[in-house]
C-alpha cells in the first residue's frame, strides 16, 4: 500500500502539485500562498513607508511649533519695546513680566534645543531690564533692542530650518 501512495505522490508532483510538510499541495493552493505572501510582505512594506511618513510628519510639526512659540515671543518683545519707547513703563512692566515668564517656560520645554542659548542671553537681561522698567528708566530700551534683535535672528534662522 506504502508504494502504491508514494508513487501516487510522485506522479502529483509531476503534474503541479507541490509537498509542503508532508502534505501534497495543488498549484492552485501555492498561487493562493505565494499571492498572500506577497500581500503580507508590500503591507509590511507599506506599514514601514507609513511610519516613516508618521515620523517625518511629527518632526515637522515640532519644527513649526517651535517656530510659533518663538514668533509669539518675538511678537511680545516687540509690544514691549514699543510700549518703553513711548515711557509707558507701567504697561511695559506687565508685558515684561509675561514676556520672561513665557521665555522661561520655553526654556524649560526645550531643554536640548539648538537655540537654547540664543534665549538664554536674552533671559539674562530679565533683571536689568526690571529695574529699569521699574525706575522708568530710558535706557532700559537697550537691552530690550538687543534682545529683540537676537530673537529676529532666531526667528529667522528656525523658519529657514523647518521643511514645510
């Protein structure tokens, strides 16, 4: 019976029919096989190239936040500047007060940027420009024009950076 079977198995596989794990296999069978190995292997392809997508997208919407964040600071020093130009040193106190409570915050949700330092060296001048806020003193505009300065160039270089 044993020599019956196997040469029953050797004429299938002349004619099409495959052994897979000891079990004859039709060409009909194998196409359905080989068609969903190589549906699963281009979703894998695509589930890759997805990701992928997903990553460079999250990247990018970092980039354009940081650069909204840093707009936004720029926008407030420039409300500020203007506002001690024209010796409103009362509402330029309120203004500098949000300003470098703002830039501290971005400071600490940017631990490792690129541009901490930029904001560091404008962090410094918070105290200066305080007291001479406080003073009503005319000066104070310097350190605020120097800052803002440095922001613009920040701003500048981070919109140039961000690939949108």
């Amino acid at each position: 019976m044993k020599g019956t079977w196997d040469h029953i198995s050797k004429l299938m596989v002349e004619h099409g029919f495959k052994v897979v794990k000891g079990r004859l296999e039709s060409g009909l069978q194998r196409t359905v096989r080989e068609m969903m190995t190589v549906c699963y292997c281009t979703g894998f392809k695509n589930g890759m190239e997805a990701e992928k997508n997903r990553a460079q997208a999250s990247q990018q919407l970092a980039s354009a936040q940081t650069v909204v964040h840093i707009t936004r600071l720029e926008n407030d020093l420039v409300a500020l500047v203007d506002q001690t130009q024209n010796q409103n040193y009362g509402e330029a106190q309120k203004l500098s007060s949000r300003f470098f409570n703002d830039l501290r915050a971005e400071l600490d949700r940017s631990p490792n940027a690129s541009y901490r330092q930029t904001l560091e060296t404008i962090f410094a001048h918070r105290d200066a420009v305080t007291s001479g806020l406080t003073r009503a003193d005319a000066a104070t505009i310097g350190p605020l024009r120097q800052s803002l300065n440095e922001i613009r160039q920040l701003s500048e270089n981070l919109v140039s950076q961000v690939n949108l």
